[in-house]
C-alpha cells in the first residue's frame, strides 16, 4: 500500500471527529425524544438521523442505505429516509483524478490508453467511474477508488456500533450484532478492487453459457487494487423500461432471474447488491416506436458486494422452499436450524414463516404472476415484516445469522426489480427449471473449481 494511501492515523482521527460529530448529536436527539415520551418525533428523527449520514458521504452513507433494505431492520419511517439518500460524492476534479491515476499506474499511465475522459460517467460512495479507451481502441469503464477511503472506512464502521446499539434499544425484537459484522465484512471487501475483479471473472466463468446476460472482462493489465479497468459494456437504464410492452418486460425479468439463481443455487454465489443501476438493457433498434425495442438480454455490473456461500447454507434454502411447498414443517425446521437460527420453537419458527412464505410465493405458485401480487413497489415486503417484528416483540428477540443477512436483502431487491417492470412469469417453473435437480455434493465440487480456479477462498 502507497504512503498516501495508507490508513493514517490523522485521516482516520479527522474522520472519527466527523462521524461522531454526526451520529451522536442525531443519537442524542433520537435518545432525548424517547426519555421524553415523544412518539410523534419519529419522523423528525429519522430525516435528522439520515441528514448527518448524507451529510458524510462514503461509507457511512453505504451503511445507512445498506440497513434500509434489510426489511424490518429500522423502522419504516428509518428506513423511507435512508433510502433518499443519493449515494453520490462530489466528483474529484481532472488534476486530482491524474494524480491518482498516476499513484496506480506510474507516471506513464496516460499512455497505456487511448482515450480518458477525466470527468467521471458516475460518481459513488466509494469511488468514481470514468470512460476510457484501451490502446486498441476497445471501450472501457475505469472504476477509480477515493484516497484514504481506508481511515474512511475504519472511523465509519467504528461508528456503526452506535447505530445498531440505538436500533437495539428502539426495536429490540431482532438481535443485530452479527448484521453489524456482516455490513462490516461485505463493506471491508468492497474497498480491495483486486478481489472484485475476481469476482468479475467467477461470473464471467459462471453465466458464459447463458447469451442472454454479459458480463464485463477485467483488463488486468490497468487495474490495482484501488483502479478496476473493465469492459464498457453498452446498455439502457432499466426503470426506462418500465412502460415497454409486456413481453419485453418479462425478457428483461427473465435474464435477470436466471443472473441471480444460477450462480447461487449451483455456485452458492449471490450477486448482493440490489441497486437497479447494476443492470443495464441490451437493445436492438426495432423501428422508431422505442416501446417496440427488441431485446437483447442485459449486462450485470459491479462486483463489489458479492457473497459466496457455503454449500450447507444453499440447500437450507432448497430446504425451506422444499419443505413450504409441501408443508413439512420439520424440514422448514431443519432449514431455519443449518441457516445458523438458534433456540428456535415451533412458535418462532412460525413467526419467521410468515415471512419466508412471502419471499417464497411466487416461486410457490404454479402461474403466471407478478412477484407480489398488487403490492406497490416501494411497499414490498412492509407488510409482512411489520407483521413479523410485531410478533417478535412479544416473542423473540431472534438474532439474525450474518450469512441471512444479504440473502434477504438480495431477495428483496431481486423482487423490487421485478415489481418495478411488472413482469408477469411463471416463477415457478422458472425456479426449478434453474436450480434443476439440486444437489449438494455437485454444488460443492463445482463451487470449489470454480473458485480455485479464480483465486478465491472456499467458504468456511
């Protein structure tokens, strides 16, 4: 790691300052409000909670919109604030984005390339996207991290303690510490660009043999560990497709199912983020009605938050579903027991039924249907998880195993996609026309070739 670059102890100091600058005095007001009896500040609360986030930029912001769509993780009026937030930090200008192209690829690096555009196509929480070209004129997208987003990093998960221990003391009815880990862990990973262009070429190994989903290759030559260079593959926005006539709809829902369920019910991989703007649209020009564009299939971007998983943890998933659909209750059991819940009785086990029954619906049910029938996008799921927290209280708490945490997530962002095209699919089919013939053994002698094969690590 360059000098500039480390994690410092006066960059991290700063930060620390910031950050409990921020969160505390929204802690406090949130504490003061409950000492107080004022349950009708809850609002007030959140919108001030979410302005000091907003206010940091980077991590911390990652943080609070990761907690949003962890359904019933905050409460509903948490969770409305956080997901405003728009994960964007303001651009480096042109001067400093040289110096650090040069910090990763020397002072000659202009040449490696053909073209540079030094103001970015998109700006995150984490890093910048600029489009370049290669010395062969090939498009490319170089995904370019902040400095010292390291100390950032550090100060802001060391914050994060905070939050979680004020959800605790608001919304006891789930235990949060692994979560907090688990956000850790998956936070950490996402700042090492040399694992995520690993992670690139898992997917390119896994979806190969589907035409209908591109995924990016990695010019390994220009990427560091802080400066990812990949394919720019070209595509439309998804949401621009929420008008398009049904059956271009259900094409794009389609690809986008089997992009999620193949590499985790065969490779035990999930794809964790479910951003929208990680799925662009391949078209072909049909004509001038833009309604009538044909299809292509989609690309699949960002390969930061990816989570692999045991081969154990997937057939609990196999399991859960197996035993809803033909109401076994020991095998759901059995499921909810190797996912890592502990001390379950039948009674809780209920509970959290409750919600693996609305998850699961759709994949339940031998029709076409939208993913939840009726149910307006940004209510997803809000339902079902207050149902399930109101139950909780009473009876719990449960603590969330960390390895549930971004498969829940996943599953709901998977399903917001769904609803925000409103494809109508037989999901049912389509579920097992995927996962095929499951089997646990296979999955794990494909897993480990696949990750040896890429330099990963084999799940614990």
């Amino acid at each position: 790691m360059k000098d500039d670059e480390g994690n410092r102890f006066s960059a991290r100091a700063a930060r620390y300052a910031r950050v409990g600058a921020n969160v505390g005095g929204a802690a406090a007001r949130i504490a003061g409000a409950r000492l107080l009896g004022a349950g009708d500040a809850q609002s007030g609360n959140a919108a001030a909670l979410a302005r000091a986030l907003g206010g940091l930029k980077g991590p911390m912001m990652k943080v609070a919109q990761m907690m949003a769509t962890i359904p019933d993780l905050l409460p509903a009026e948490y969770a409305d604030e956080f997901l405003k937030l728009q994960c964007e930090a303001p651009p480096m200008g042109a001067a400093f984005v040289k110096r650090r192209m040069q910090a990763e690829l020397g002072p000659d690096w202009r040449s490696r390339f053909g073209a540079f555009d030094h103001h970015p196509a998109a700006a995150a929480s984490l890093g910048q996207v600029h489009r370049a070209s290669g010395a062969d004129g090939a498009p490319l997208a170089c995904k370019l991290q902040y400095p010292d987003m390291s100390s950032a990093v550090e100060a802001d998960l060391s914050q994060l303690g905070v939050l979680f221990a004020l959800h605790r003391r608001m919304n006891p009815a789930i235990d949060t510490r692994e979560v907090a880990e688990e956000i850790a862990d998956r936070i950490r990973e996402e700042l090492d660009y040399a694992r995520e262009a690993k992670h690139a070429a898992l997917y390119r190994r896994i979806l190969a043999p589907f035409e209908e989903i591109r995924v990016p290759s990695v010019r390994l030559e220009l990427s560091t560990a802080r400066l990812l260079t990949m394919d720019w593959l070209e595509g439309e926005k998804l949401p621009s497709f929420e008008q398009a006539e049904e059956s271009a709809r259900n094409d794009i829902a389609r690809a986008i199912f089997k992009a999620w369920w193949v590499p985790f019910s065969r490779f035990g991989v999930i794809h964790g983020d479910p951003h929208l703007g990680n799925y662009t649209v391949i078209t072909a020009s049909n004509g001038s009605d833009k309604d009538a564009r044909a299809i292509g299939g989609i690309n699949l971007l960002d390969y930061g938050c990816i989570r692999i998983f045991s081969p154990k943890f997937v057939g609990g998933v196999i399991d859960l579903y197996e035993g809803l659909l033909h109401d076994d209750f020991a095998r759901v059991m059995h499921a909810y027991e190797t996912w890592g819940f502990q001390n379950l009785s039948r009674e809780l086990a209920e509970i959290l039924n409750v919600w693996a029954r609305f998850i699961y619906a759709p994949l339940l049910e031998d029709r076409v249907r939208t993913v939840a029938d009726g149910v307006a996008p940004g209510q997803y799921g809000r339902r079902e998880a207050f149902q399930v927290h109101q139950a909780l209280k009473k009876k719990g708490p449960v603590r969330a195993p960390r390895e549930f945490v971004f498969m829940d997530r996943a599953a709901i962002g998977l399903g917001g996609a769904f609803l925000r095209l409103d494809a109508r699919l037989n999901f049912h089919r389509l579920f097992n026309e995927t996962i095929g013939a499951f089997s646990q053994e296979a999955l794990t002698e494909r897993q480990s070739a696949a990750l040896v094969a890429e330099g990963l690590d084999l799940p614990a």
